[in-house]
C-alpha cells in the first residue's frame, strides 16, 4: 500500500470505482479535499485552517479509499480522527461514513493536550470541512462572507461599501474570500497577508486584484479607489500586529475592520511579528512561539479597537483573535461583538445557511444547470438571483464544480428533491453531493462564533450540534460528522456536518426530503428554544413541532 505524499484529484464523469454513488460521492470528495487547485498544503493532508485535515495520515488516506471501494449498500464506514477503524452491517438508510474528529474529554480539551495525543498518533484536527470531506475552497466561504458585508453596508453606509475603506488580514482558505466579497460590495479592501505565495495565490485565482510591495504603496492606492468610489482590493505581504497599529499610529481613516488570521491556532495558525525563522522556533521552542504569537494577537487586537474608538466598524469574524488577546493580557479585546450576533443570526433563526452542492461528474454545465434551477425555485428572493449572477460571473471553480448559497428551511429540501429530478431525467450528467459548511444554524456549539450571546446563556451547551448529528444520521444523510475546535480552536467549539447525495433514485431522494428538513429544522429549534422569537414564530407558520414551546 502507498503511503507517500502525493498529487491527488477526484476522478470525473460516471464510471464508478465503488459499489454505489453514495460510497463513490465520499470516495471523490475526500479526494477533492486534497487537490491542488483546493487544498492550502496538500502534501502535509492540510486542508484549510491551520492544520485542518482530511486524513491523518497517507497510510490512513489510502485504507479509506480501499475501505470505500468496497463498501457494501447496507454498510457503514466509521472514522475516528482521520482514520479507518471499522466496517459495521447497518441497513440501506443509515449512513455509509460516519465521522469523529478530534472530540476530547471536556477537562483535556486544550490545545497542549491534543498536540501530545496528535504527536502520538492518536488524533487529527479536521477543522470543519477538512476531515468531513466537503470542502470547496473559498468559494465555500465566499457568499457568508459577501452576506456579512453585505450587512454592514445595509446597517452602518446605506447598502453600499462603495467608497469605503474595509481592512482585515489573513489570506488563507477562508480568509481569501474577503478581498472578492468587499469588491462584490463595491468597496476597497486592504488585507494584510504574511506569507507571500498565499497572496499570489488568491491574485492568480481571482479573488485578489493586486498585492502592493509596501504600505505607503497599499494606500496610495486605496486612496484612488475610495476617491473614485471603484471596487477594489490590494494585499500587502506583511503581520497584521505591525500594519495594523501602524494605520492607527498615520491616523489612517477605516470604515470597517476585522480579521481572518488562523488566530485560532497560536502556534501552527497565526505568525507572530518580529520572527523571521517561523518554522525553525516552532519546532525549537514552541512554548515561546505561542508566547510570542499571543503578544502579537495583542497588539494586533488593540489596534481593531482602536480603530473602532476611531469610528471604525469592527467586529471578529470568529477566529477567537478576541480570545488568544485576551488570554495574553488584553482586557479590552471583547469590546468589540462577533459578527453572527451583529449580523447573521436574524438568518439561523430561519434555518438559514451556507448550503453546498458539488457536480461529480467534473462537468460545470451541471453547475450551471442548477444555479439556474435556484433561479427558477425562487424567483421572488432578489438578494439570492444577486449572489447567483455574481458567482457565475466572479468565482472560480476549485476542484470539482461547486456552488454555495444560503438556503433555508423548505428552501433546502425542495431544492434537493428538484436536483433529484434532473440527475434522473439526465438533465445533469452525475449525481450531485449536497453537503455545508459546520457554520449553520443547529450544528454548532461555539460561544466565540456562532452560539455567542444566545438570548438564553446557552452559549455553551454543546447538546445540540449532537443532536443534529443524531437527527441526520437516522433521517437519511449519507456521511455524518462530529467535530470539535473547528475555527476557534480546541477546547472552544463542537459542530456536526452532514452530506446527502442526489442521485436520481426513489429512494435518495425520500432520504434528500427528510435529511434536508431535519437538518435546518434542527436550526430554528435551537433558536426558538433560547428564546428568539422570529424563530418560534418561523416554527409556528412552518409547522415545526416543537413540543416545549407554548403555542
């Protein structure tokens, strides 16, 4: 068995190397996960995030694969952290992978004690769509991050970026969205990004338009862009701890700040200033580096606010940058609000959020196809025809053809069951995997992200991403996972995914019908439970059944 690093790319068209399409849809997604055109460090399994990855080892990665090839109809895959560890007879509905990564228990969840079990063999970080095999590269991001923006220009400049300086950092897996979605917006982006070939990578796949060579450069041209009031984005290859408080120093006016740094990490995630053998003190003194990492995720934390006491809207972007400086002795650094309180959470108490599809037959006409079938199913939402029109004119495909969009509750079934139709009818060539990012409504527990702030306190009960995990593997999903860690660090969060596949039979689609209404259902009950009264009313018209609500 092969065990080397090695290029790897999803096999295309309708030839099957599995027994079905749903063991065949796992076997190309995890394989998706590490193409080049998708995965930050392929080599290393490294996906996004850090060190978020899809297998933990080669070794692993290969016995999966083989695992899958023949895996029967009535079986099911269980991975523990990246790994194959066994085979069980289940039945037709149940799920053909289900999947842990990195769960610990509560009093050894911190960072120090996951690096000795990962050094051990016996664990893997899989953010949140790395080790459930669904990731789709930045444009996976891109629309929440478009939505987010999108809401700070309708709540603080009148529906518009145009003529607005938005300044963040980080230009890795997520982060790289932002300089497309402030553009798509209409306005400037400055983001700063310290590793060069992350910068020239998102410039030559298109969500980038330039990379300054230095500060005084980045904002000569900002300024031009924010005098025309023409959409623009410029990098600069520097530590967001040195130019951040560097703009605050010049009186430099921002309209909007916040980051994308892999803060959630302080030792393989963000780089400290001032280091310039990163790797060699990571591996020397890793206890240094994190010291030296948190001081920087200091400074760099109390330069957002300042520039929010400057007039700056700023809010996190949950990467637990607030956290790390305050751990490091920053006791403003929550004075600023996450950005789901302030602006997404309106759309969880609908059930709505970053839905996903990917084409497995590698053919983008298929894509095509169903982005007009959005069109046709909701005409009446303005807001989504945008975001459809502007992703195909503006966001590239990685790997597989892929689209996202924020879907809700009905929205996601009814979708699904339609894209059902077409695959059996022919109208597209392949099955379709309808899967979504860990960030939605009912599937995580993360008091830093995406529960921050409940109406309730219940910002740390994690019993409800469990429950959506459980829901969806008895109502028909085809792989399943419980992660914890993911964008905010170990010891910070626990969430669930799940992946279903269209592939034109009767029976997919009764499981398309069910799975894609548990799952946002899940999302309005964990919000009409903590008191939000748009989603016990959402429940109320949907029929919902919830039986502790008073109706």
């Amino acid at each position: 068995m092969t065990i080397a690093a090695r290029a790897v790319r999803a096999p295309r068209g309708t030839t099957l190397a599995c027994r079905a399409w749903p063991q065949e849809a796992a076997f190309r997604m995890i394989q998706n996960n590490l193409d080049p055109e998708v995965a930050e460090k392929p080599d290393e399994l490294i996906v996004y995030g850090g060190t978020g990855r899809a297998a933990r080892s080669w070794e692993a990665f290969d016995r999966i694969l083989a695992t899958l090839r023949r895996l029967k109809n009535d079986e099911t895959l269980l991975v523990q952290s990246g790994k194959p560890v066994g085979v069980f007879r289940t039945h037709e509905w149940a799920p053909r992978v289900l999947i842990a990564n990195a769960l610990l228990v509560p009093k050894w969840a911190t960072w120090e004690k996951f690096r000795e079990l990962e050094a051990a063999g016996l664990t893997m970080y899989g953010q949140m769509t790395a080790g459930s095999w669904i990731y789709i590269g930045t444009q996976g991001i891109l629309q929440g991050t478009y939505e987010t923006f999108a809401a700070v220009a309708r709540k603080h400049f009148g529906g518009t970026l145009a003529g607005r300086l938005v300044v963040s950092a980080g230009l890795g897996g997520m982060g790289g969205a932002q300089p497309l979605a402030i553009t798509m917006n209409e306005g400037t982006g400055l983001i700063v990004e310290v590793d060069q070939s992350r910068a020239e990578r998102r410039r030559r796949q298109g969500f980038l338009d330039e990379i300054a060579p230095t500060l005084d450069d980045a904002l000569q041209v900002a300024q031009r862009s924010l005098r025309d009031r023409t959409p623009h984005s410029i990098a600069l290859v520097a530590n967001a701890a040195d130019v951040l408080p560097e703009l605050v120093r010049r009186g430099v006016r921002v309209d909007v700040v916040t980051d994308q740094t892999s803060a959630h990490d302080p030792l393989d995630g963000y780089v400290p200033a001032g280091v310039e053998d990163v790797a060699g003190l990571r591996e020397r003194d890793p206890d240094d580096y994190i010291r030296r990492s948190r001081a920087s995720m200091a400074k760099h934390c109390e330069a957002i606010v300042a520039l929010a006491k400057n007039g700056a809207v700023a809010f996190d972007y949950g990467n637990n940058l607030r956290g790390e400086a305050k751990e490091a002795g920053f006791a403003d650094a929550f004075s600023y609000p996450g950005f789901v309180p302030e602006y997404i959470r309106p759309l969880f108490a609908e059930g709505r959020g970053p839905f996903r599809w990917v084409a497995l037959s590698g053919d983008a006409s298929d894509i095509h196809r169903t982005d007009r079938l959005v069109l046709e199913l909701f005409p009446e939402n303005e807001t989504l025809a945008r975001w459809i029109r502007l992703a195909q004119d503006r966001v590239p495909f990685q790997g597989l053809p892929a689209r996202v969009c924020w879907l809700g509750y009905g929205e996601r079934a009814l979708f699904g069951e339609r894209i059902d139709e077409l695959v059996e009818r022919g109208e597209i060539k392949a099955p379709i995997v309808i899967g979504r990012d860990h960030l939605d409504s009912g599937s995580v527990a993360s008091p830093f992200r995406e529960t921050e702030g409940m109406k309730d306190g219940s910002d740390a009960i994690a019993d409800w991403p469990i429950l959506n995990a459980l829901v969806n593997a008895s109502a028909g999903a085809t792989w399943v996972s419980v992660h914890h860690g993911g964008g905010v660090g170990i010891g910070n969060s626990i969430h669930a995914g799940m992946v279903a596949v269209a592939d034109g039979s009767a029976l997919g689609r009764e499981k398309l019908r069910r799975v894609l209404t548990t799952d946002p259902g899940t999302g309005v009950m964990r919000h009409a439970d903590a008191g939000y009264d748009e989603a016990r009313q959402f429940a109320d018209k949907s029929a919902i059944d919830l039986p502790s609500l008073e109706r």
